[in-house]
C-alpha cells in the first residue's frame, strides 16, 4: 500500500523505500547484474522476494533486464545510476550515527568475503595466481573455510576447496572480521593483537594486508560510541 500522497518524497519512498530494496540497489551499484550475484549480497532475502523487488525497480525504471551469453542481466538506467550518491549518503549517515553493535548473528563472513572479493587492490597482489584461504573459528565446520584466488587480473571467491595449494592462511574470527572490514578495528591492531594470525611466507604475510582496501565507509569516523559484541 502507497503512503496516499503526491510528494516526490512520498513516490521515491515507494519504490526504493521497501524492505531490503536499497540492499539490491548497493549491489546492483557496486557492479552486480546477475540474480545469483545480486542475491550473494543479500543472502538472508529470499530468492521470490528478490525476484519481485527487481521486478518493481524494472517496472519503475530503474533497471532494465537484458541478455548477455544467455545469461539474464539487471542493468542500471540513468535513474537508477542517479541513485548513487543517495545509497552512499545513507551508508555514510549510518557509519556515522548509528551505534556499532553487532552480535553473532550479523556476523556473517560470507558477506564479508563476498564484499572482499570485489575490493581488492588489485596492483597490489601478486603477479601469479594467489590461493588465501580464511578460516573462520566460530562457524560451524561447513562455512568455516573460504578462499581468494586471484592476481592482479582479478579475484575469485570460492566457497568450496578450489584444489590448489594455498599460498597465505588467514586464521580468525567472523566477528573479528567485521570490525576490521568496516573500519571499526584496524587490520593492523588485529594482526598485532593475535586476533587474526596469518601464516605464510613472510613476503605475502607482510604485503597482505596492501591488498584489501576495506568498505567503502571504513574510513567514515563513528560519532556514536562503539556499544561492543553482543551474544
């Protein structure tokens, strides 16, 4: 149901104001076209919700579908592009004002890595294929192991074993991760303080952490005061 009113505010808000619909606007922005690597960014959304969200934002002109290699593909248009700044500013306000809680359940390392895989320094990596294997201490045995395979072409995340011998291991937590990600911890203090240990060859152990440039809001300071891990 509409909010009943002629405002632009109002008419915006209907369509890119409903649940979970500005979270496939972040993905379609950050480069997302397909419905498997839209719905990675939003693994807790529901396959047919998502479908009928970017069928709203399609009917809105937001996006168009299209075809490439067989494959169907959801691209921005103007409008949508133009939405830009306005999902930005609104990950900015809530780095900036909203408390830092977190509790396990937020902490999800495969949004994590997924969100990794896409921000990597690329001119900073290795010139060779580059296996990392991240190993997650508290989730259970089925997600607790992931891996980066890339160079400085591109990476690639897989979440299950990809059969080459791994290069750098990267031993943490998924909460750990969080902070660091988005610029809540430093990766410099973790490693310092043993709460990510890497282990490898002392070259790649020393470069690694010149490959991840963070969240987008990492450098975003926190006027709300960090309220700590929850459960």
């Amino acid at each position: 149901m509409g909010y009943g009113q002629f405002c632009p505010l109002a008419l915006a808000s209907e369509v890119v104001g409903e649940r979970w619909t500005p979270l496939v606007l972040r993905e379609l922005l950050l480069g997302a076209r397909r419905f498997n690597d839209i719905q990675r960014g939003v693994p807790r959304m529901s396959p047919s919700l998502l479908t009928r969200r970017l069928r709203t934002l399609e009917n809105a002109g937001i996006i168009e579908r299209s075809r490439s290699g067989g494959h169907v593909e959801y691209v921005l248009t103007p409008a949508g592009e133009e939405l830009l700044p306005t999902i930005q500013s609104l990950a900015e306000w809530g780095k900036r004002w909203l408390p830092a809680t977190l509790s396990a359940d937020d902490a999800d390392p495969d949004l994590i890595m997924w969100d990794m895989h896409r921000r990597m320094a690329l001119e900073n990596m290795p010139e060779s294929r580059t296996v990392v294997e991240f190993n997650f201490s508290d989730q259970p045995r089925a997600r607790q192991r992931r891996w980066l395979v890339g160079d400085r072409s591109g990476v690639t995340l897989c979440i299950t074993d990809p059969g080459f011998e791994v290069d750098l291991f990267v031993m943490t937590d998924s909460r750990t991760m969080t902070w660091v990600w988005y610029g809540d911890v430093s990766l410099k203090r973790a490693i310092a303080d043993g709460t990510i240990r890497l282990h490898g060859p002392a070259r790649l152990c020393s470069a690694f952490p010149t490959w991840l440039k963070l969240s987008h809001v990492a450098d975003i300071p926190r006027n709300n005061a960090r309220a700590g891990l929850a459960g």
